[in-house]
C-alpha cells in the first residue's frame, strides 16, 4: 500500500470525505474543537507521520510530568507505540505509519491506538493540572489561618 492508498483507507475508516488543512498544509482530520490529528505525508515516501497535541506542561509538576513522559517514550521504544515530544511547551504525541507493511486493518487499528493514547495522556495531564491548581489554591487562599480548628 503507498502513502496515497493509505490515506484514503483512512478517511473510509473514520468515515470523512476528505482531509482538512492543518498547519504547515499538512493534513488533519478534525474530531471536534478538542481532537485533531495531522497526518505527514511529505516528510518519507514509505509511511506517514501522525501527530495530535495532548496539551501544556504544567508549570507546577513540570519535573514529574517529564518524568513520566521519559519513561512512557522509553517504553514506546522497545514497543510499537507513540511517543511524547515538546514543542515550546506543548507535549505533541506522534506515531510514524509504515504504509509499506501494514494491512488495511492495522491502518485503521493503528491511528485508533493512536488517538486512545493521545486521549489517555490528556487525562493524565488534566489530573496534574487540577492537582496542582487545589494545591496552589489552597496555599494561597486568602481564608488560610482566618478559620481556627
């Protein structure tokens, strides 16, 4: 299957006419205002990059967010996962499809994977991010010490 047939095969799958045009007039398919995911198909002729932003490194547990990104790409090394990267400070997951090797049915699996990954981290970073505002809000509220026990 080339890059053509397998973006095709992918727009089938997710039932959409077509791709939209998403930064840099790469391709995107649009889920809703949240759940974009672009597709590369310029950067290598045997396969296509897919990318989907997971959101901000919060600036209250930037090390352990880190932390856990590193291990999560550790892992997708070893396995056939996506992996985490920064762009400024927004945390990009990305995945490279092989169109040269994969069935018409891992196409379709495969970019699903990839968006109940992308999903998965955007959970576990809005669990960091409403940690750490309770955390700060409670350390700053102005009620702090007015209420004895």
């Amino acid at each position: 299957m080339d890059v053509r047939q397998t973006l095709e095969l992918i727009a089938r799958h997710f039932n959409v006419d077509g791709f939209g045009e998403g930064r840099e007039g790469l391709k995107q398919l649009v889920f809703d205002d949240d759940l974009v995911v672009l597709f590369n198909d310029r950067a290598r002729r045997d396969g296509i990059w897919m990318e989907m932003e997971i959101g901000l490194l919060p600036e209250e547990e930037k090390e352990e967010v880190l932390r856990s990104l590193l291990k999560r790409n550790v892992f997708a090394a070893h396995k056939d996962y996506p992996w985490c990267v920064l762009r400024e400070d927004q945390i990009i997951l990305q995945e490279f499809l092989n169109c040269e090797i994969l069935s018409p049915y891992q196409v379709g699996e495969k970019v699903e994977a990839f968006i109940n990954h992308g999903e998965s981290w955007r959970k576990f970073l809005s669990k960091k991010m409403l940690r750490s505002y309770e955390t700060g809000f409670s350390q700053k509220s102005i009620f702090n010490g007015m209420i004895k026990p």
